[in-house]
C-alpha cells in the first residue's frame, strides 16, 4: 500500500518539484501552499508523514506544527521540517522529528522521509 504524504510548501515551484518526485517514489502525496486550516485535513487524512515549511521559529510559523503534536490522534506523525531559518535546528527543537535545511538536498530529503516510516 502507497505511503501517503502531506507536503506544506509555501513555494509553488518547489511544492510542484517536490510532489513529482514524491510520486515518483510511490508516495501518495496531498500538496498544499499554505498552512491554514490544516490541522482538520491532518486530522482527517491523517498521512504516515508530513513535509512542512517552516521559515522561522516563531509561534505562527512553527503554529501548525505545535498544533498537530498537541492532538493526540495525530501527534506521532511524523513531521519532516523545511527551512531556511539561521537557527533552524530550534525549529526541530519546538516540533519537528527531521529538519532539512534550505536550499535542498533532495537525497537527504527522500532519505529523511522514509527514515521516518515504518518498514514495508
């Protein structure tokens, strides 16, 4: 059975890179350019894994993030972090399981993400 993936990416560019390359490695992945109202599409599709922008570590931005570990239905989802932020690694500190720094290493990325599953 298809992974599914949540892929929360403010650059369209990069959200339609990164969902062709997630389907080419079998994913089933659900794209979004922004973070508003996500926590009930989280809470309804509940993917096995979610890549998520995050540009600084502030309350709004790292909001999503902190909201989805605060509901005990989805909290163990796994939560890959993007970002271009100085201090990122607070970012992962705050919310998230993985943090891969901007621009992209697509590689680690892929390897971040299925890092984070399950086997099979």
């Amino acid at each position: 059975m298809r992974k599914k993936m949540m892929i929360i990416e403010r650059n369209i560019e990069i959200l339609s890179i990164l969902t062709q390359i997630f389907e080419e490695e079998g994913y089933l992945v659900t794209p979004f350019s922004s973070d508003k109202k996500m926590l009930e599409k989280v809470i309804s599709e509940k993917p096995d894994v979610i890549v998520i922008d995050i540009f600084e570590t502030s309350e709004e931005s790292t909001g999503l993030c902190c909201e989805i570990r605060s509901v005990e239905e989805i909290k163990d989802i796994p939560i890959i972090a993007l970002s271009t932020h100085v201090k990122a690694e607070r970012i992962q500190a705050i919310c998230a399981d993985k943090l891969i720094g901007k621009p992209l290493d697509l590689y680690e990325l892929i390897d971040a993400v299925e890092s984070e599953l399950p086997p099979g």
